[in-house]
C-alpha cells in the first residue's frame, strides 16, 4: 500500500492511498473459491460448481465487498501507522475502484487535537456547603402537614377573612366572552393564599355563602396560557361554602398514616431529602467552578467538525426557544449575526472542554461498566412508572442509545477522579446562596 499526504492544515488531513490490484484480485479469488465449497446448481455435487460459474454469479457482489473490506483496512492501517485519531468518521472517496488497475482512494478528515491533561493537584476549589438546621427540618414536616390538612365547613353566617377557604364557582371572560379553562364548580379558594391568579383570592374577601360578585384581574405576562398572558379578565364569582382548615398534630400517629413507624422515622426522611437536595446542589456548584478551571487551561484548537455539529445542536434548540417566544430577552434583543457569533463560542468551548475532559479519563484509565450502565437505565426507569419494559427494549434495540447514558456517567467520573485531586475547601453558605442560579 502506498500513501501520499495531500493535505495538512491546521487539523485537517489528507491522504491518497494506493492499493496495489494484485491484492485485490488474489482477495476476490479467496473468496469466490469460499462461495464455491458451499454453492449448489443443479448437475454438480455440493462444492464442485467450476470457479468460472461462481465468478459468473457471483462476481460483481465479490468485488463490490472486496472493495469496500480493502478500502476500510487500508485506512484503518493507514491510521494506526501514522497514530492518527479522527476527529469524525474520515471521509473516503474512491478514485479507482482496482478491478483493472490498483484500487486509488482518497482520505480527508479532521484529527483529534494534542491535549495536554493538566496537574489536577495544582487546582484550588471551594466547596460551598448549607447544613441542614432543626427549624429547616421542622419547617418541612410542617408544610408537608399542612398540604394534608383536612377542612371543615364553617356554620356561622359571616363574611370570608383571611385564612378562610371559600368554596365558589366561576366563569372567567375575555371582554365577555368565556374562555376554555376558565370555569370551575365547587373550587376551594383559600383567601389571602398563593397558588391562583394574582389578585383573585384577594377579591372574594368580604363575601358570604350565597353572595354572587364580577372581579377584574390580570393574568402574569408569563402566564402558561399565551392567549391569556398579560390579558384583562372579568369573573363571574358565586360563594357556595365557607370552610376552615383543620390543623394537623404532628405525632406518633399521623407519622404511622403515613407510611413512617413513628415521628422520629417521619422527621428523618425530611431531614435525609433536604441533606440530599443540599448536597446534590453542593457538587453541582463544584464541578461547575472544576470545569470552568479546566476550560481555561483548554487553550488548544477545536476540530471544526466537531464545532459545527455542536453549534448545530444548540441553535436548533435556540430557533425552538425562538418560535414558541420563550427567547431570553438578552438574547432576543441581539441581531442574528451576533447571536450566532456568542453561541459558535460556546459550541467552541463546549467541545474544547469534552475534548479535555475525554483526556483526562483516557490517561487516568476511567471506565463505565455495564453495572454503571444498569444502574443509570434502573433511575431512568423510576423517572417513567409503567413503562419500564419500554425502555429496556429501547436500549437493547438500539445499542447506540447507550451513549446518551455513558457520556454522563464518564463525566461524573472523570470530575470525582479529579476532585480526589484538587484541594478543595468547604465554605458554609445560606440556602440562598447555595441554590442561587450560577450566571452562565
């Protein structure tokens, strides 16, 4: 086999490779004589059929799957010899196919960078941590109490106060006319609470089991229902029922009704999620700040490939973001060409920093085993009841699939490798700042 470089440009690479015929041809003649140990026609015994009738038959598909089976070792080898680790799948194109001259093939492709992994001990991060308090915990069982609390209907003829809940029904109108989803019997309306439009509930204090009233309110700029956000609305009210909320005694036996052998087993399991919530929110906030440190040190090239399909994925998600109007309003007031621009760079730095990221893991020997992957697809089952047999047979039907799961695990793995590494500091923080969104 001869190869000539044809290209080397920044990563891009080209090749022509040549394959001499003779290889070819004593290919095709191992394999038809393969065929003709096995082919069957009537007048000759099993493995008798002469060469030429198999060639005569069978001839052109021989050829074509030698071809290819040639053209794909030549550029495996070509690959390994000149340790050449594509970026994509290098794009061939055959330039003589060798059925009567050498077979001639080309070979463009963009490499993989040389990725420096940098000293993981040299690297300082801090840790942001929120202990869970007693009054936190307290706080919880207390609101998961009061969603459970029962009510009772008030006989006293008086007007609704505050804390009270008012049973109603309602019509809702845009400039008279009813609107689908606007309507209710029987809906409990706790006055002065949260939960409902702004300005509803505050409207039906005052009113009496009996009484009929119209208010005005309107609707959030964001509200869920486009055709309603930002709108004027009338409602047509009628009191049914006054009610209060009877309250929960937080004890051995409502913990028992709910599934807990006794309170301190109830208070446990709040203290558990809010731990977890905590925690999971800690290492989200420390491998951001490890990966925005490794970004900084992925001073190398990104393959334009690999560039192009990222951009391509995220501007997708941006035109979907764009059509259904829910376009940040930073991004929404930028021209195209600029937009396009700032997200190319995080397209750039994204598939800089996966490249680095890949590195470390390679040298550091990180693995995702099949327990890995099982545990992954059992969460992913949890998240869907009911259609667990759906999933598996997903990924078994589709092996590729399996990727989706193994690209994060490897990255979860490669930042516990690294944290291991690091010196890390813990820092006591409120909840607030812990759970504040981090500004991309």
């Amino acid at each position: 086999m001869q190869v000539t470089e044809t290209l080397t440009e920044g990563l891009k690479r080209g090749f022509t490779v040549v394959v001499p015929s003779s290889d070819l041809s004593e290919k095709r003649e191992k394999r038809l004589a393969e065929l003709s140990k096995t082919m069957q026609m009537p007048g000759f015994r099993p493995g008798k059929v002469p060469l030429s009738m198999v060639r005569k038959r069978y001839g052109e598909a021989v050829a074509a799957e030698v071809l290819e089976a040639s053209v794909n070792d030549a550029t495996d080898q070509m690959l390994t010899e000149r340790s050449l680790r594509p970026a994509v799948s290098p794009k061939v194109e055959v330039v003589n196919p060798g059925t009567e001259a050498d077979l001639e093939f080309t070979v463009e492709m963009e490499i993989l960078p040389e990725v420096s992994v940098p000293d993981l001990k040299a690297l300082s991060l801090t840790r942001l941590t929120s202990p869970v308090t007693d009054a936190e915990v307290d706080d919880a069982m207390a609101k998961f109490a009061e969603q459970r609390a029962t009510t009772e209907t008030i006989e006293e003829s008086r007007p609704a106060v505050t804390g009270d809940i008012l049973s109603v029904d309602f019509l809702g109108k845009l400039d008279g006319v009813p609107f689908e989803g606007g309507a209710a019997q029987d809906a409990d309306v706790e006055i002065g609470g949260s939960g409902f439009i702004p300005g509803f509930a505050e409207q039906l204090v005052g009113m009496s089991v009996g009484e009929e009233r119209v208010i005005t309110v309107t609707f959030p700029d964001a509200y869920h229902a486009a055709n309603l956000a930002g709108k004027d609305a009338t409602f047509d009210i009628t009191a049914k029922a006054l009610k209060r909320k009877v309250p929960v005694v937080l004890d051995d036996a409502f913990a028992e009704s709910n599934g807990f052998e006794n309170l301190a087993e109830f208070r446990k399991f709040f203290k558990d999620r809010l731990d977890l919530a905590r925690a999971e929110a800690s290492r989200m906030k420390v491998k951001r700040a490890l990966l925005d440190k490794l970004a900084e040190q992925a001073d190398f090239a990104a393959p334009e490939t690999l560039v192009e399909a990222e951009f391509g994925e995220i501007w997708r998600q941006v035109e979907i973001e764009r059509a259904g109007g829910r376009l940040d309003a930073d991004d929404a007031a930028k021209d195209e060409e600029t937009l396009r621009a700032e997200y190319r760079a995080i397209a750039d730095r994204r598939v800089r920093l996966g490249l680095l990221v890949a590195e470390i893991g390679r040298a550091s020997n990180v693995q995702v085993t099949e327990l890995d992957l099982r545990r992954a697809m059992i969460n992913e089952m949890r998240q869907f009841p009911g259609q667990e047999k759906m999933i598996v047979d997903f990924y078994q039907k589709n092996p590729r699939a399996m990727d989706r799961l193994r690209g994060p695990i490897f990255e979860d793995k490669v930042v516990d490798y690294a944290l291991e590494l690091a010196t890390v500091t813990d820092q006591n923080v409120t909840t607030e700042v812990l759970f504040a969104d981090d500004e991309d």
